[in-house]
C-alpha cells in the first residue's frame, strides 16, 4: 500500500470520528423519538467500528 492509500484511509478515519460526533451529539440532545435514537446509536456504533477496523488497517501497513 503506498503513501496515498494511507493518507486517504487516515482521511477516511478523520470523517468517520467527525460523522460519529455529530451523531452522538444529536442523541445527546434526546429531542428525538426512541426509534430515531435507536438507529442514530446503531449508526453511531457502525462508525466506531468502522473507524477502529481502518485503524488496524493503517497500523498494520505501517509496521
């Protein structure tokens, strides 16, 4: 993997932190219907995971 497939994952990760703050904090604001903040949560998580998964990635193409 070159220094352009790292730099766009390390993109990728940057997004996925910024998209699960913004969920987190509209659920945060608990303005929104149980089923809404279910799925939000759901995404939220989805993210996280994702994030983490990339991260592994990153640091095992780096060593």
């Amino acid at each position: 993997m070159d220094r352009t497939d790292l730099l766009l994952l390390e993109s990728a990760v940057t997004a996925m932190e910024e998209a699960a703050s913004a969920v987190a904090r509209e659920v945060e604001r608990d303005r929104l219907d149980e089923t809404t903040l279910a799925r939000l949560s759901t995404v939220e998580a989805e993210l996280n995971r994702s994030r983490i998964s990339l991260e592994k990635i990153i640091r095992d193409e780096t060593v």
